[in-house]
C-alpha cells in the first residue's frame, strides 16, 4: 500500500465517523432534511431555513468543575411559521444506557443556555433528539424514552433510534436517506475479513459501490441531488470505507481504488486541492516580498553604517 499523503492524512483522520456525520448536517441541507423527515415523522422541503448552534456545553458537577462536552448537532428548522430544535447524535460503540444519559444531559444543557426565567419562573425547551447507530445488534432498541419525575408530576420524550443495519441500499435511496450512504459498509463488517481473501466476493461488494456511485450521478443529473451533495456523499464514503477496512487491505486498494478515482475527480476536492495550490502560492510569494524587504533593509543600514564612519 502506497505511504499516505499529509493531505490524505486529513482526509482520513482518527474521527473518520464523527467527522462525516458532522459534515452533512453542517454543510448539505439536502441531506439533513430528508433524514429529519424520516426520523421524527416531518414534512420538510428546500423552503426550511435551518440556523445552527454551537455545538460545546459546560456540564457543571457537584463539585463545581466544569466538564465541557459537545454534541454531534445543534440545530433549528423553521419552517411555515414553526421553529423546531434538534440535537442529534452519531455513534458506532456498541448501545447501552450511558448513551441515554449523554444525551439527556446534552439535552439539559440545551434547554438551559436557551432559557427563558423571571425572578418566578424558568422555562426550558428541550430539543428533539434522535440517535444514529452505525452498529447495532438485536438488543438495540427501535426509540428510547427520557422520562422525568418531578414533584407534582412526570413528563417524557422519546428518542427516536435510526440504525443502519434496518436498510438495504434500496431502501435508502427510497427513502432517501443519504445521509446513511457514507455507513453502509457497517453492514459488511463482520463480513470484511472474508471478502478480503475472497476474489469473487471482493468483486461482488466493488460492483456494489460502483453501482451505488452510478445512482448517485443519476441523482445528480436529474436534480434530485445537489452537485455539492453528490459530492460530500462520495468522498465521506470513501473515507468511511478507508478508515474501517484499515485490516482489510485487498478491500481497501479494490474498493478504494474506484471510489477514490471519483473522489479526485470530483469539483469539490478540485477546488480543495486548488485552493491548497493558491495558498502554497501565495505563500511563496509573501516569503519572497518580505525576503527582498529583508534584503533592502540590511543593505540600508550597511550604508548608514558606511556613512558614519
């Protein structure tokens, strides 16, 4: 395998998973609204504007420390006159219940940097959350619920619970959840090692993702997918993809080798890869213009220097 690139290192950092996730809900609303219509039961189009938040809280403990923790999305959506919060998480650790309590506890931080008090009353608006799990098994749940006791009563909200492993690659673009293309190769974890040392069955999962890049300029061209979007989704799989088959290197280079001949044909990496050109450019030329700066200033002080004595 060929030494990787300071440029690939980026690209294909340690938070390969966050960092993908966090790219499409930040960059392509075009993926996030489908994924809210499906989650939370919406019916969003292009007019939503979508305003986001930031996305560190300070959770203060008993003890009066500070812990800063951040969440994965902080947004809102108004759309016809209603304006919604969401918080959204990405995880690819195995579910159990401290997920819960990080969530609630992002939740509570939310509701208290936005709320609204008197010197009688404090208002607190949670967000609606929902969970991506980019693995998961048969005791990971559908949704889960936050229930809150109080002293006169009890109130709860659910957290609706996506996980990758619930669709087919059809299905995904049925619904369209685009968002979840980038995972896809999740479902083929358990299977890597064995398509790695198998030629037909590594030609099989190549001649899946071709297709899959093949839908997406279908998408692209008919309308239905912004260029830029089109775009994130293929380089964010490819990084997904490189990150998880790090063991599987017959994987890597086959599957790899496709996708990462479309991801440096792409407009947006063009532009990436231009932009980091202008800027070594520039920077030459400013090197070059204090150099000559340099220069005339020491050879202006050797003629004072000349003068005076």
């Amino acid at each position: 395998m060929a030494k990787k690139t300071q440029t690939e290192d980026l690209l294909y950092s340690d938070f390969a998973y966050d960092d993908a996730f966090r790219t499409m809900e930040t960059e392509c609303n075009d993926l996030l609204l489908p994924f809210l219509n499906y989650a939370f039961n919406e019916n969003y189009d292009n007019t939503a504007v979508i305003t986001r938040f930031r996305n560190e809280h300070f959770i203060e403990h008993e003890d009066r420390t500070e812990e800063k923790k951040i969440t994965d999305s902080h947004f809102e959506v108004m759309q016809n006159g209603i304006a919604k919060r969401y918080h959204l998480e990405c995880e690819s650790k195995p579910y159990d219940k401290s997920i819960l309590i990080r969530i609630f506890e992002y939740d509570a931080q939310i509701a208290v940097d936005d709320a609204v008090t008197d010197r009688q009353k404090i208002k607190l608006r949670f967000p609606h959350s929902g969970l991506l799990m980019l693995r998961s098994n048969s005791g990971t749940p559908d949704d889960a619920e936050v229930v809150i006791e109080t002293p006169q009563d009890s109130i709860s909200y659910r957290i609706p619970i996506i996980k990758v492993s619930d669709f087919t690659i059809e299905e995904l673009f049925e619904k369209r959840l685009f968002m979840l293309i980038p995972f896809y190769i999740f479902n083929y974890e358990k299977e890597l090692p064995d398509i790695n040392g198998d030629s037909e069955k590594l030609i099989e999962l190549t001649e899946f993702y071709r297709r899959i890049m093949g839908k997406l300029d279908e998408l692209q061209a008919e309308g239905e997918l912004s260029s830029f979007a089109c775009g994130v989704i293929i380089s964010l799989t490819h990084k997904v993809l490189y990150k998880l088959t790090m063991k599987q290197e017959a994987v890597q280079q086959k599957v790899g080798d496709i996708m990462g001949g479309k991801v440096l044909d792409l407009p947006i990496i063009r532009v990436y890869h231009d932009g980091l050109a202008e800027g070594e450019a520039k920077g030459e030329a400013e090197r070059a213009k204090l150099q000559e700066e340099n220069d005339s200033l020491k050879k202006e002080i050797e003629r004072l220097k000349a003068s005076m004595s």
